[in-house]
C-alpha cells in the first residue's frame, strides 16, 4: 500500500453490465383521456374530475374540447 491507496484502486462498473430499462417492457399504467395514449410509471399527469390526463397542454386541450369565439360572440354583442 503506497500513499494510504489499496493496491486494487480500480472502479467497479458492474452497475452498467445490464445497461438501462428496456422502455418497452413498462408496464401501461393508464390510458390518457386527451390523446389516448399509454400512461407509463414516473409520468407527470392531470387529474380533472378524475380522469386522467398526460401533464401536456395539448392532451388537456383535447380533453376540454373547448369553443373557440370571438369576445363578440362569447358575451353576445354584435361587433
């Protein structure tokens, strides 16, 4: 021993010989009522009168199907 440092000093990298997660083998947790897409684990989501719904503007879009108007129409009033 040299210095205070074991001999064996090398970094044990075992931790990576399966690589990562195959994302194709998670597990379908929910199905998105916006878009209808799969809702995996770890996935940030909406819940509106409990439905669930992917944490994304357009899936929450969708899923309030909202009514596009002018002000005019909305309050109306002609222009």
């Amino acid at each position: 021993m040299q210095w205070g440092v074991k001999e064996d000093w090398r970094m044990n990298l075992d931790r990576f010989s399966q690589g990562l997660p195959d994302p194709q083998d998670a597990e379908v947790m929910a199905y998105c009522e916006g878009c209808g897409g799969e809702i995996y684990p770890g996935e940030d989501v909406y819940c509106v009168n409990g439905y669930i719904i992917h944490a994304e503007w357009e899936c929450l879009v969708q899923y309030i199907d909202p009514e596009v108007k002018t002000i005019e129409e909305a309050l109306g009033v002609e222009a």
